[in-house]
C-alpha cells in the first residue's frame, strides 16, 4: 500500500511514521535515506534509492525490466493509500484512504447549480453568484 511521507520532518517522526507502518518497503532518494539514517534505524523491511548511489540501500535499477504485476482493482471500501497530517501537534498520524466516495454535503444533494442560478429539491432557484 502506497504512504506517502514528506521527507522535510525530522528523524524521529519519519522513523515513528515507518514504525507504524510495519516494516514496510520503503523508497527514497539518497538525502533521506541518509538525513534519517534510515538503513540503520531498523525501521524499514526492504530499502530501494531512487537515486542510484544506494546510500546503503538496493538501488531501483536493480529492478528495472522486472515482471509487471497484473492490475488489482479494489472494492470502494478497501484501503487504496496512505498520507499524513502535518505534525503540527506533535508527530503526525497517518490517514488512510479508501475508494469510497465521500458523501455529499447537503448542498450537492439539495441544489443544482448552473449559469443561470442555482435550483434546490424544493424549487426555490437562487441567482448566481
């Protein structure tokens, strides 16, 4: 599963973020992987460098003209990807994100809006903004 994580946090929370994670793969280019001492924090399954030099890490040529994978679509209410918020309130936690659609606020659901205005479930149309 796809996490993204901002290299730009300091090394406790990127290291407290793959934790959570589980060891997981874990691609960077070469100034993270050394900036969060990443081949030594035992934070990490398998570490790939997108830059090539390794910095202790498999460089991602390695794996270049390997098999291509078949597509795996998932159900809406599968996990499809991972981010975070911003730390601003100590280390940031990670959001998971599904396939599910979002509801519709009440707006979308009552009014439809066009050039000429906008029209609720009940008639009443308002001019546009």
């Amino acid at each position: 599963m796809p996490a993204l994580i901002a290299s730009e946090f300091d090394s406790p929370a990127v290291h407290a973020l793959l934790r959570r994670l589980d060891a997981p793969l874990t691609v960077a280019d070469d100034t993270a992987i050394v900036r969060h001492g990443l081949v030594f924090a035992g934070v990490t399954g398998q570490l790939i460098s997108v830059d090539g030099s390794g910095a202790g890490a498999a460089p991602l040529e390695w794996y270049r003209g390997g098999a291509i994978p078949p597509a795996a679509p998932r159900a809406d209410e599968e996990l499809v990807a991972i981010t975070h918020t911003s730390g601003t309130t100590g280390t940031p936690k990670l959001i998971r994100h599904t396939g599910t659609p979002a509801p519709a606020s009440p707006a979308s659901r009552w009014c439809r809006c066009s050039a000429a205005g906008c029209c609720s479930a009940a008639g009443k149309c308002s001019p546009p903004a």
